[in-house]
C-alpha cells in the first residue's frame, strides 16, 4: 500500500501543461496577409471606373450639342437653297424670251470691203435678235475676190445715244472665192425693249449705221 503523503507531492510537482490551440483557432485568429493590398488595387480600380465614364458622359453631351446644332442650321441652308432656285427659275424665265428687232425702212443694210482687185468682200445685214441683255447679228459674208481670204468687220452697239457693247463680224477661218459664209456675233444690250443702233466698219473710212427697233 502506497502512502498518501508520497502521493501528493508528486501530483504538485508536475504542473499541468498550457493549453495549446487547434489549427482552426490559430487560422481564424491571424488576419489576412494581402488584404491591404487588395484594398489598394480595389480603390484603383473604381477610380479608372470612374474615369470612363466620366470621359463616356463628356463625349455623350458633346456628340448632343453637335447634333443639335446641324439640325437647327439645315433648314436654313434648305431654305437659302430653295429661294436660289427660284432666283434662278424667275432668271431663266426673264431671259428665254428672245425679242426680234427690225432695221428702219430705208436702212442700207449691205456694203462692200474691197481694197484689192484680189480680196473683195460683200457683207450683207440678215436678222438681230435679242435674249434677255445679250444680242446676236446674223450676217452673210461673200467673198468676190480671187483668192481664198478671211476678213472682219468691228460693230458697235448703242442704246440713247450710249455705246452699250462691241463685237466683230469675223469669218472662221478662209472663204473661197465665190462663196458664202453665215456668220452670228453677239454684243451687249441694256434694254431689249429700246431700239438699238449699230455701226460697223467696213474700212477706215466706210461705215453701214442702221437703226433697229424691236418687233411687239
């Protein structure tokens, strides 16, 4: 039998030992060793986030005003084109009617041009008409000479006493001898409902002068 004295201080002798914690209680009890940086890439990300789409909205408001302003501007430019238009339909309407005119009764409306025995020209007087401010001669030009030749005859056009425009009777290229050549020249008028004078020379010292009215 053992002796309950001895027993005792065995029993203080041997302390008992720290309780140490289990595997679960140590891993819940560390805190995490990347969660500061995972705030910090967080934070960065909402803050390229928030920089889109303020860049998103900028572009939305800009692309409105731009459209905005092309809408308001187009029916002006329709509008400035439509009354062009009409400009233009009145314009063509003024200027498509062509008034004939009619020389004087007693007018000499031919002449001749003959300073060699080989280039003798005859020039003859045919229509004038005129469209809106511009008028147009229509002459026949003859050549009696010998030889092949072209010529040309300055013409003066003048409304109440003032010159209103000029032009030349002129043959293209060379008539041959015995032949005719049609020929048109146009000059400026102010007026097509005023008479119309015209001079042409036929040498430096010929002229035909006729006085043209036009027709009702």
């Amino acid at each position: 039998m053992l002796d309950e004295t001895n027993t005792k201080p065995m029993e203080q002798a041997n302390p008992q030992l720290p309780t140490q914690p289990t595997p679960s209680q140590a891993h819940k009890a560390a805190p995490p060793r990347n969660a500061g940086r995972i705030m910090q890439w967080v934070t960065v990300v909402l803050s390229v986030i928030a920089l889109l789409l303020s860049i998103v909205a900028n572009l939305r408001v800009s692309t409105i005003q731009n459209g905005t302003g092309n809408s308001a501007s187009a029916p002006s430019s329709a509008g400035t084109s439509a009354s062009s238009g009409s400009d233009a339909k009145a314009m063509k309407k003024t200027e498509s009617k062509t008034v004939e005119y009619t020389a004087t009764e007693g007018s000499v409306l031919e002449g001749d041009y003959a300073p060699y025995d080989s280039v003798n020209f005859h020039l003859k007087l045919v229509k004038l008409e005129v469209t809106g401010t511009k008028a147009t001669l229509t002459s026949e030009v003859t050549n009696n000479g010998t030889d092949s030749d072209s010529t040309s005859f300055l013409t003066r056009a003048f409304q109440n006493g003032q010159q209103t425009g000029i032009g030349t009777i002129i043959t293209d290229g060379q008539i041959q001898a015995g032949y005719t050549a049609t020929v048109t020249t146009e000059f400026d008028v102010k007026d097509a409902t005023q008479p119309i004078s015209l001079e042409i020379e036929l040498s430096y010292d010929q002229k035909l002068q006729i006085e043209y009215s036009p027709q009702n």
